[in-house]
C-alpha cells in the first residue's frame, strides 16, 4: 500500500493536539507505540499505570532479536549497550535539572530491584573537559542558565555553562557541592583523571556522575513493563503508517498485518525517517564505539578513573568493566543516504529527500566494522587519556556504529503531528537520551495528555524548518560534536577497504 500524500490544505491550527496545549485530551482507546527503545518502552511503562489510562490497550510493535522474539528492544537499538553516561551536566538548566532528577533514581541501590542495583549504574564521577582558550583564573560564572543560542556554542561553551548549572544544583544540594572540583588547567585535569593522560586545556570534575549498563538497564525496564500485564508485544517490521485521509489509522507491517489504533506514536529513534517525513527536524547519524579487552592488572589501575568527556572532540572513555574498556566519539556522524520502497509520511509544508539517513547494523551487515577514519580518532583518544604503553597498539576486540537521532539544537521532538490526527512522535534522541529513562516516559505521557511541561514546550514541540534549513542536512550545533559533518558511511567504509586490500 502506498503511503498517502499529505493533505492539500495550509497547515490547520492545533488547539487539540500540541504540546503546549493546557487543556487535557481524553484518552484514547487504543494506543500503538512503534518502537520499544527508551522513549517507546517508558511511555507504554507509564501510560499503563495512570488511571486515566485504564481502558486504553496499550500495543508496542517494533523489530525483535530474530533469535529472541520475545525480548525487545532488538540488540542493535542505540538503547542496549555496555555503558551510557549518566550526569546532570547540561548548558541548558532545563535538560540539567531533569537529569538531576532522574539521577536521583538511578542511584538508588539499596533493594536488588532498584535501577541501579546489581551493576546496573556505576558512580564513578565524570571529568568534562574541553580545547580551547581557558577562562581567565576568577572569571564570574553565572548560574542557572536556561534560555541559551544552542546553534553558537563551542565546547567550551558547553562546558562552561554546565559548570554554571551544575554550581547552580549544588547551591540547594550539599553532597553535590562537596563532589565537585574545577579544572582550570591541564595538569589539574591530568590529576583528576589518574590515568597519566589529560585532555583539553579547562574542565571540572562531577563526583555525582557515572554511567550506566544500558543493556541491563533496558532489561530491567523490559521486565517491569511485562510486569504490568497490561502490554502487548508485537515482534514485526513497520513498513508504513496508514492513513485515512488526514488520519493515521494504524501501522502495517513487512509481513502484511495491519495494526489498528486510535492513537499511534511513532518512537522509532534513528528509524523513525522511514516512516514520518523529518526533513529539517532530525536525521540518523552514526557514532563510532570501540572495545579492548583489559588484563587483571590494567583493570586495576583503571579501577578509579572516572568518565572522561572532551567536548570539543566528542571523544570520551568509559572506566573499565569486566575486563572491558570502551572509547567512543560523540560527533557528527556518519550519514548513510537509503532510497526506500515506501516513502515516509509526507508534509504539505517540506519535500521528502531522495534518499533518507537510515542505520546499518550488524543484524543486517554482521561484517560491518566502523570505519578507518573513526578507528584512528579512538584511538588518539586512548593514547591521550588513558596512556597505558600496553595498550597502545592492543587492537579492537569489538567495534560498534551506534545511531543517533539527531535534532539542530539536540532537543528532542516529542509532540502531536500538526497534519495528521492520531499521530505523535517521540524522537530525535540527539545521542543524550537515555539517562532520562527514569522520568522520561512520565514527561512524555503528559505532552500526550496535553500537559507538556512548561520548560519544555518550545523545545520539543513539532517544529517546521524556516527557509532553506529545509533543504539542508541536519548538523547539530550544541557545542559537544566533534568529527566532521557530512561523512557519508558508504564512501568511508570504501575507504578502509581500500586501505586494507
């Protein structure tokens, strides 16, 4: 079935459906939620337990682990992982204090069913650093800043305006103001680290950051969904929404079922493009992640080194698990441009690119290796922070391309269609996503409701692009990218190939 055209008609206003709206909406009978990552599996987990919710059946469809159907999300999500970082160091004092507060749930450790329980979260303290020109010795740091020009920041902006909202946190939490340290040079930034390596010229030192098994955690948050009893799981590919008129009526999938509902929300993260047209408002980029197996010994000496962040390379290290030391770059990204079959839900207002930025993963490439390019960036990365001489040249045990669903700004998009009716979308992760699993799905249940938080409002609602942002590849320009923008996957990936034949 060929996905409809959008509607012919100037964009009708949304007084009913938006995230700004005040007035709350009756709930729906049926919900379709396509996608069971961080934002799909805490929505249905907090639609199911609100009273308004009651007699809403609640479906979550997305792509299951073919060797394990009954387990979601697939293990090639951007949510199933060795570690995330988990920390409450934002530019923005809006996104700073929700992470606060969902770190208030990831540290809770005491019961074995809480989140952080059983390894699940690790408290390690995260050293944010960045390149550049330091901040003169005294320099005026003005707290809690909330309205900021995201598309202008350096790293060292963003660095310098998380340090801002983390001082601003600390003035009404005590544990937080005694956990916290700047940096102002590198060898303050050498100390802090404990591994012989530095990076960046400026930074500060969070003792109440960590990071999280994003793996484990998803399990965790899997099993108290399935808890519920109230969610059914359905294991399938979504080819295209359909449509009846200005209508989204439900989902069909690869194998010709159709799944019908009253409302469907689209939460698909980096896949989310091939079915609802985002031209302009967010794109699949993938991010290079790769793993070295450690000795006894040298997991030792790692043992207490924090997570390290530059801002201005995006390269960062995660501390040591067993035996396991991951490196990682959050950049810009590698775009892979996929002409599709079906095209995605269109706009009346952008026109659809020829080809969309969709992920490839081992489940569909189980040879797929990250490129050349990104290898060598890992590497200096290691080389810099952690220079253990054994390491140096000790190759990948593992390498990974993990997926983002990149916005302009890094704001996600969690909102009502403004031209469909019965469609929401929640995406555009941005690659910052998934400490908020503890509250996320809660906040997201509101704008559903048309109770949007305040703060939030003109950060995730549906935003159109003006003038020619439309016809031009999403970058985001938060300050915390490195790499270099525009790299197309395919070419790099010949590019090693030819390098190692």
């Amino acid at each position: 079935m060929a996905t409809p055209s959008a509607p012919s008609s100037s964009l009708p206003p949304k007084p009913q459906q938006s995230s700004s709206s005040s007035s709350p909406l009756s709930p729906p009978s049926s919900i379709l939620i396509i996608g069971s990552g961080v934002f799909g599996l805490t929505t249905a987990y907090a639609l199911s337990r609100r009273h308004d919710f009651v007699n809403t059946t609640i479906t979550v469809v997305d792509r299951a682990d073919p060797s394990n159907p009954d387990v979601f999300p697939a293990p090639d999500a951007a949510s199933v992982d060795t570690s995330r970082i988990i920390r409450a160091d934002y530019p923005d004092a809006a996104y700073a204090a929700l992470a606060a507060e969902a770190q208030l749930q990831w540290r809770q450790q005491t019961h074995p069913d809480d989140l952080g329980s059983e390894g699940r979260y690790s408290e390690s303290g995260l050293l944010v650093v960045a390149d550049g020109p330091a901040p003169p010795p005294g320099t005026p740091v003005v707290t809690g800043t909330t309205v900021i020009d995201k598309s202008k920041l350096t790293g060292m902006d963003y660095a310098r305006f998380s340090w801002a909202n983390v001082l601003s946190l600390a003035s009404s939490d005590p544990e937080l103001a005694a956990r916290i340290k700047e940096c102002p040079n590198s060898d303050a930034i050498k100390a802090a680290l404990g591994t012989g390596g530095s990076s960046g010229s400026w930074g500060y030192i969070n003792g109440l950051s960590g990071w999280a098994n994003a793996g484990a955690s998803m399990a965790w948050l899997y099993k108290r969904v399935r808890a519920e009893g109230r969610i059914n799981f359905v294991a399938g590919e979504v080819t295209n929404l359909e449509v009846s008129g200005n209508t989204v009526t439900g989902a069909r999938l690869s194998d010709g079922r159709v799944l019908s509902a009253d409302l469907v929300m689209v939460s698909a993260g980096t896949w989310t493009g091939r079915l609802v047209d985002l031209t302009g408002q967010a794109i699949a980029t993938g991010q290079v992640l790769g793993y070295i197996d450690l000795t006894p010994e040298e997991e030792a000496q790692l043992a207490h080194m924090p997570v390290i962040l530059n801002l201005s390379t995006g390269l960062f290290v995660i501390p040591p698990k067993n035996g396991v030391l991951k490196v990682a770059r959050h950049a810009y990204g590698y775009l892979n441009p996929t002409i599709l079959s079906n095209p995605p839900l269109a706009s009346s207002v952008t026109t659809p690119a020829a080809a969309v930025s969709l992920p490839l993963t081992t489940l569909t490439d189980p040879t797929l290796q990250i490129p050349t390019e990104g290898a060598d960036d890992l590497r200096r990365a290691l080389h810099e922070m952690v220079p253990l001489p054994s390491l140096r040249d000790r190759p990948f045990s593992k390498t990974r391309i993990c997926w983002y669903s990149d916005t302009p700004t890094a704001d996600f998009i969690i909102d009502y269609h403004p031209e469909y009716k019965g469609l929401f979308v929640a995406t555009g992760d941005s690659g910052h996503a998934f400490k908020f699993l503890p509250v996320i799905g809660e906040k997201i249940a509101d704008v559903i409701a048309g109770q949007c938080p305040p703060e939030f409002v003109s950060k995730w609602n549906w935003r159109y692009p003006a003038g020619d942002a439309a016809l031009k590849t999403v970058i985001t320009e938060d300050g915390s990218r490195g790499g270099v923008p525009g790299l197309i996957l395919s070419t790099e990936l010949e590019r090693t190939s030819a390098v190692v034949n």
